[in-house]
C-alpha cells in the first residue's frame, strides 16, 4: 500500500500543476449539479431544533442523516447513551471494506439553540442564508453526505473502509467523557485519518485549514484564611485572609506560568467573602461579607488551553507550585479537570494539509494555508487527534457562529463537497 507520501508524489504536492483525473474530474461535475438538493438538504436541517437538550430534536436530525447513510450503503446504529448522561446519543454509519484509509468524519447534530431561542428558521438572502446551526454545523453534515454521494456517483464507495460519527452533544458535551465519547475514540483509535467537517475559516487573507486545535480543560482554586476582625488583618494572629492569599495566587500564575506560545488560563469567576456559596456545574454562586471581616473563603474557576499534554502538564505543575506558597495563616487547593484533549501539529496532519490544499489549486481555488490553533477552540476531532492523522475545518463558509446573526455562505458548499469528496477518494484508492 502506497503512503501518504507516496500519495503526494503523485502530482499532490502543494505547488504543483496535477490536474484533477478523470474519476475526480466526474465527481466535480456531478457535485455542480447538486446545488439545490445541497442547499434544500441544509434547510431541512437547520428547520428542526436540535438545540443539545432538545434530545427529540437532535434525535430527527439523525434520522435524516442516517436515512442518507443508509442509502449510500452504510450500516447505520443510533447510540444511546445511559440516562444519567442526560444526552441523546450519538448516530455511527459504517462501511467495511478493504481499500485505501480506513476514514473517520466527524460531524455534529446538535446546535447552542434550544427551542426556547427566537432563533429558529432558515432564511435565505441571495448568497447567503441565516439560521440556528446552519454554520456549526448542520452544512458540515451536509457536506459530509454530498461527498460521499458523489464517490457512490462513479461507482468507487463500495471496498472503502469508512466510519461516519455524527455526535449528538458536541456544543454541551455530556459527563463523564469516559462514557459521552467512548465511541468516538474508539473510531479514533481505528481510523488511520480523521477528517473534521465543523466550518471553515476564512478571512480578507484566506482560507485556512485547521491541523492543529488546543486542549479545552478547567481548574478549581479553593481558598481559606483565618476569619476576624479586621483590624487585625496582617498580624501575626490572623494573617492576611482569603481574598488577599487568592489575590496572590492569581498575580502568580500571570507573571510565573504565562508566557509559553499558545498557552492560555483564564480566571472566569470569582467569589469571596465571609460565606461562599458556589455551583461549579452552573457557574453560579453568592458570596456575603463585610469590610470589617477579614474574609475565610474564595473560590475562583476557570480555564486552560494548551497546544499539547505536555505543555498542559507544565502549566499544571507550575500553577500548583504557586498554590503551595501559602501567606500566613491561609490555605489553598487548586484541582483540575480534563475535557477536551489537544489537536497536535503532527507529520501526518501536514501531509493531509498539504493534500487537501493541492487539491484546492487543483479545482481553480488558492492553495489552503494552515490556521494558527490559536485562533480555534477545542472540538470532537480533539478527542481522536491523539490516536490518528486528522484534519479540520472542512465544511462551508460563514461569519456569526453561535449568534442570532449566524449564516452561510451558500457559495461556499459546493467547493467544500468538491475538495472533501476528491481528498476521500484519494485517501481510499490504495489497494482498490
């Protein structure tokens, strides 16, 4: 079997002048006249809430996309998950075969809208159409089933080793991870290449493809001081207190563990005070005191980005050094929990790169450059990135995301069925 890099002497070389071949040449064509059942699949989508709570929701969009797969020749399975999980599941379409890649695409059904949004219809204007979900991601699910009809179109799916992992929670992810993404990594752990088909990214310089996204995990501080008078505060007896020891720890992590390329934390909310009453699952709390108490308790949460495990481990370490220098008569925890792990930049994600952005210059568009991680949050693709080359970022265009002002570029998808249907069919023609 041929390589990756093999693969891209074969005329794929960013840079290049390869022409699209005869197989590709067909799909292109046939993904032209595809246009309005694309679009009218999108608006069946983005039509029926699946805001992540709304399981009914998200389980009908499932439906829909499975019947797809199931045209196509996928056997399909609706995963439920233990009721304690509070999610809906997850649908898995799959084909086994014994060509090229074994392929894992990752979309998602639910959306940040629940029934409850005013934002709820698709609505076209000219190029461009708004509605919940219509970005992230329910034309990245399209995109998905376009490029796979169009393979079927030519007659080369059948003999693919392809698994289809449309989540059902991806934008509030059901706890414990363990159990909400057991399936999922499982998939990672078999596929040789994941690709993601959340949106893509475009600015006034280009169009970015995503290698490499960072981790997307949180940390506790609780603080305790020797309740007083405050009078008092500083002397021997009573020290300095919660607030002022909480204070310290905070100024520490950002003059001491700050700095390192691509690591961010962000102190998302404090509380302080005599009593502290504080929900970490809502974010949600109260705190009472009075100015002249020395205060007995903070806790402040928040998050951590990191390019890699190794560097969120130094992050980790390095914070948990400041906590430990405590002021007199003060204590402090700091614990952290893991949700999403990092998207490495790793060889093989860079010749997926630099494959799909030959196929860019291939269809008449600009070559595709790689997207700082910086300039994107944690996703599913996170989850199997550690075990298999993966690629993100391949769904159609738009601007809003997550906002009552979401929409789409309408243009954008047939390009994104065109590159994501010939990068799946040179991924799987090994051994056909």
């Amino acid at each position: 079997m041929r390589s990756i890099a093999a693969l891209l002497l074969f005329g794929l070389a960013a840079g290049t002048q390869a022409q699209l071949n005869e197989d590709e040449s067909a799909m292109a064509a046939w993904i032209d006249g595809q246009t309005n059942e694309i679009e009218a699949l999108v608006e069946r989508l983005v039509n029926l809430n699946s805001g992540t709570m709304n399981h009914a929701g998200v389980r009908e969009v499932g439906a829909i996309l499975g019947t797809e797969l199931s045209t196509l020749g996928f056997e399909t399975e609706w995963i439920d998950l233990p009721a304690e999980v509070e999610r809906a599941g997850h649908l898995f379409g799959r084909r086994e075969g014994t060509h090229g890649k074994r392929l894992l695409l990752i979309g998602h059904l639910d959306t940040v809208f629940e029934p409850d949004d005013a934002f709820q219809d698709f609505l076209r204007d000219g190029s461009w159409a708004s509605g919940p979900g219509s970005v992230d991601m329910k034309s990245g699910d399209v995109v998905i089933i376009y490029a796979l009809k169009a393979l079927a179109q030519i007659g080369v799916l059948d003999g693919t080793q392809i698994v289809v992992a449309y989540t059902g929670d991806e934008e509030n992810v059901g706890s414990p991870l363990d159990v909400s993404r057991a399936d999922l990594v499982e998939a990672g752990h078999w596929a040789d290449v994941a690709l993601g088909f959340e949106y893509g990214v475009r600015d006034a310089e280009a169009e970015w493809v995503t290698t490499a996204r960072r981790s997307s995990s949180g940390w506790r501080l609780e603080v305790t001081g020797r309740q007083a008078h405050s009078s008092l505060v500083f002397s021997d007896d009573v020290g300095s207190g919660a607030i002022f020891e909480a204070s310290r720890i905070l100024a520490a992590f950002y003059e001491s563990v700050r700095g390192e390329r691509y690591l961010t934390f962000n102190a998302g909310t404090i509380l302080g005070g005599t009593d502290v009453d504080y929900d970490f699952q809502t974010t949600r709390g109260e705190a009472f005191g009075k100015t002249n108490i020395v205060p007995r308790r903070v806790v402040a949460h928040g998050g951590i980005r990191a390019i890699s495990k190794e560097q969120l481990e130094r992050a980790r370490d390095a914070m948990r050094a400041v906590v430990a220098e405590h002021l007199p008569h003060t204590n402090a925890e700091i614990t952290f929990t893991d949700r999403y792990p990092a998207m490495s930049p790793t060889t093989g994600n860079a010749q997926l790169h630099t494959m799909l952005s030959a196929i860019s210059e291939e269809l008449g568009g600009g070559a595709l450059p790689a997207l700082d991680p910086s300039r994107r949050g944690a996703a599913d693709i996170s989850f199997v990135a550690p075990y298999t080359d993966a690629l993100a970022g391949l769904g159609g265009q738009g601007e809003n995301m997550h906002s009552p002002n979401e929409r789409l570029d309408l243009d954008s998808l047939p390009t994104a069925v065109k590159r994501a249907a010939i990068l799946i069919y040179r991924l799987t023609r090994e051994g056909a």
